[in-house]
C-alpha cells in the first residue's frame, strides 16, 4: 500500500496547477462517464418495457389475423407483419438450446402473456446466437408458424453522441483549467513577491485585490515585510551606530598608547586596538552593504579596473595576478557599481592572500551583461561542508582563529550582500590539486541613482 503511494506520489506532476487540473478533470470525467453510461441504460430499459408491451398486443393479433386466413394467402401477409425486432416464417423453424438470455426470458414472457390461452408454443434459442430465439407455434389448421425474434439491446445512439460528449469533456476542461488558475495565481504571485524581498530589503507590495482570501494573505504578507525590513533596518541602525561611536574612543586609545614608552607591551596594545578598528570599520561596512546604501551604477571596463586592482596589490608587495581569461579583452563598457565591485574583490584577494602566497584573479565575459570573476588561491581550501557557511557573518573556521590569519569572519558576508546588491552571486568551490576559487557572477545593473 505503502509502495503503490510512493509510485503514484512519483507519477504525480510537480506543479500544483497541473495535480488540481488533473485530479478536477478525471474526476469530473469520470462522474460524465458514468452519468451517460447511467442514462443509455436507462433509455435501454425504458424503450425494452415499451417494445414487451407492444410484443404482446402485436403478436396476439398477427396470430389471430393468420388464424382466420386462408392457407394460401398467409405467406403474403408475413412481410407486411414483420417487425424490427421478430419476423414470421411458415413452417418448423429450427431446433436449439433453451432460451436464457435475459433479454429473451423477458420477450418470452411476454410472448407467453400473448398465447395463452388459446395456443400451445415452444421456443428456443438458436446454436451460436444466445440472442436470437425462436417461437413455435401452430396455427389453428395446424400449420407450423415460426417468429423469429432478435431482441435488440436498445435503440442505437444518436450519431452526434460522440461529438456531444467531446464538446462536454471540452467545456469541463476549460472550467477547470480557469478555477485553478483563479486558485494558483495568488500563490504565483506571494511567491514572486517574497522572492523580490530582495537583499536591499525593500519590501515589494502585493497587490491586495481579488478574492477575500487572498485580500487577507496579502495583507497578511505585505504586513509582515514591513516587520522583517523595520526589524532588520533597526538592527543595521545599532551596528552602524555601535561601530561608528567605537571609533572615538579607539582613537583616543591610540593616542594615549602613542604616548606610552616603547615597550613589547605597547606593541601588543597597538595590536589589538588595530584589531578592534578593524572590527569597528567591518561593522559599519557590513551595515552599510545590507542596507543598500549603493552607490550610483556607471559604465566602466572591468578589464581596467581588476588590472589595476593587482597593480596595487603587487605594488604593496603582495603576488596577484589579473588575467581576462583567454586574453579577450572586455569591448563594450559593463555597467555596475565599481566600488561595491572593488570592495568584493578586495575581500576575496584579502582571503587568499591570507591562506596562500600568491592570488590570481581571472575574467570571463559569458555575455554583453554577464560576467564570470574568478579569484583562486593554492591555498588549503574549505572543507566542503562549510563551502555555505563561512558566508554567514562571523563565521570563521577553526584553523583561522589565530592571529596571523585572524579577522572578524565578516569579509565573505558583506561580499556576498553586495554581490547580490550588483545582481549576481557568489560561491565559494574547491579547485582541483588544491586551493579555492571564489567565483562572483555579475549581471550589468540598470544605470541609475539609487538613493
Ligand atoms: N581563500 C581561502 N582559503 C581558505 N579559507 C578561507 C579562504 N577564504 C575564506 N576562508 C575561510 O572562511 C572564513 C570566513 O572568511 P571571511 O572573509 O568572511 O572572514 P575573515 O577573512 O576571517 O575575516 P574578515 O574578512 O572579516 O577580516 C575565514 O575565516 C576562513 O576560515
Ligand atoms: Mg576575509
């Protein structure tokens, strides 16, 4: 039982709009199906009660009209007797098995309500035909007369049946597709609008209109992105703000410490209110990545830039190399955010360079507004079960909680907003023979202002 649900589950198509047509329409079909075969039996049965009663009066008189006739004028007469479902013939007719056809049995009922009393008669079915039977009866003279009956199962149908049922099967077709259209849309619709909740996090309104049901799901929807986006906005406000009054004071530290004699002690303190910048300005730059404070999106040549971003780097003694890969240079201008481009590839260099000796920065142009950044380092890579993690703020694997590698475990986040925030994405691989590849994908953004 367990197994055929399972398969039937499998067979099942995947989108809800086609399982409700499906399910409406067998359903439906089926109830039509068997609402025809109910009436056709119906109609069977009606006109089998008329013909039996017919059969009885008919017969009744072809017999006493045949009685009363001359010898040689009853031939004459049989045609003009027949019927559509018996005929007559004088004489024995032909010997058979006994007559137990349903159909039959009922005619033969009523054949008997029809001759008795008055004729004796036998009847039989006919070898190979259940259907067909035949009545023997002699007349009054004592010549044998035969009534061969072939019951007929009912009237025939109508030749337009066919095309009737097809129009109907149709017409239920179309009504079911229209309702459940009616149903899904509104899902389609909460589906589009919850995926639009973009990394910006500005809430897309759905429209609240139609059915009182999906009035109160959008409202519902709509009400709860205004929470997530005021919830988070407040959040990013604290950060920001945290991070930005830590600066003063780190400051001030510093200068105190600037004072100090030098010693290995003033060294460490140096060291940590460095680190204790560095978290204060990650923090500000991570808030300001997820609250889309973008910069206005301009045409430049991504080519340029990445050379000169390794320009710098080496020039600051550090091996990255920039190579558009196949050595195509980029044509046509890309319009993006350069300096959001700037700061995620700054980010990922910064990680490998931490983890390897020398970083190599590669460019592929897939399409006029696509293209393919690819940072990759030799260093030891992630282990693939944390290739997702290390994206999520302050994450940090084991082995980088020192203080050589040590940073806050913000980079790839804010890397990762503002890769969304220039349209693309961004995933982290294992290359093979070792390393990592940071691979950002970039769609060109619509050139304008974003306030
Ligand atoms: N190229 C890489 N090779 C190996 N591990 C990496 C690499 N890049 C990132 N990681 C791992 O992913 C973690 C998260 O990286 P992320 O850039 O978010 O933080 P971080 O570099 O530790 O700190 P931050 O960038 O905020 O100064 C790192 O701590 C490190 O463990
Ligand atoms: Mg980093």
């Amino acid at each position: 039982m367990k197994r055929l649900a399972a398969r039937l589950r499998a067979l099942a198509p995947d989108s809800l709009f086609a399982r409700l047509t499906l399910i409406l329409l067998a359903g439906l079909a089926a109830a039509q199906f068997l609402s025809a075969m109910l009436t056709i039996e119906e109609r069977n049965d009606a006109s089998m009660g008329a013909m039996i009663d017919y059969v009885e009066v008919d017969l009744r008189t072809a017999v006493a009209l045949l009685d009363r006739l001359p010898h040689d004028e009853r031939a004459a007469w049989l045609p003009r007797l027949q019927r559509g479902g018996y005929r007559y013939a004088l004489g024995a007719g032909e010997a058979g098995p006994p007559v137990t056809a349903p159909h039959s049995l009922r005619l033969l009922a009523s054949v008997r309500r029809a001759l008795t009393p008055g004729h004796a008669f036998n009847a039989n079915a006919l070898a190979g035909d259940a259907e067909r039977f035949q009545v023997h009866v002699p007349l009054a003279d004592g010549q044998p007369l035969t009534v061969d009956f072939r019951p007929r199962r009912g009237l025939p149908l109508s030749e337009r049946l066919p095309y009737m049922l097809a129009a109907q099967l149709a017409l239920v077709a179309l009504a079911c597709w229209l309702a459940v259209r009616l149903a899904i849309r509104p899902l389609r619709t909460l589906a589009q609008a919850a995926d639009a909740l973009g990394p910006d996090l500005r809430p897309v309104r759905m429209p609240e209109q139609g059915p009182s049901e999906v009035v109160a799901a959008a409202r519902a929807f709509n009400a709860m992105q205004q929470r997530i986006a005021a919830y988070v906005d407040e959040r990013l406000r604290i950060l920001a703000a945290i991070s930005h009054d830590l600066q003063t004071p780190i400051t001030r530290m510093r200068l105190r410490v600037d004072l100090m004699d030098e010693s290995p002690q003033q060294q460490r303190l140096i060291d940590d209110l460095q680190h204790l910048e560095d978290l204060a300005r990650q923090g500000i730059g991570y808030a300001r990545a997820m609250h889309g404070q973008l910069e206005a999106a301009r045409a430049i040549d991504p080519n340029d830039l990445l050379d000169a971003m390794a320009l710098d780097y080496r020039d600051s003694g550090a091996d990255v190399a920039y190579a558009s890969a196949g050595g195509a240079p980029v044509l046509t201008p890309f319009c993006t955010r350069p300096g959001a481009l700037r700061r995620v590839v700054t980010n990922l260099v910064d990680n490998g360079l931490k983890y390897a000796s020398e970083v190599r920065i590669e460019m592929e142009r897939a399409a006029p507004e696509l293209i393919t950044i690819r940072v990759l380092d030799r260093g030891p890579g992630i282990p693939e079960a944390a290739l997702e993690q290390v994206f999520e703020p302050f994450y940090r694997l084991e082995s980088s909680r020192n203080r050589d590698t040590g940073g806050t475990g913000l980079g790839l986040a804010i890397a990762r907003q503002l890769a969304l925030t220039l349209g693309g994405g961004l995933t982290l691989h294992n290359r093979p023979g070792g390393g990592l590849e940071a691979r950002l994908v970039l769609r060109a953004v619509q050139p304008k202002v974003n306030a």
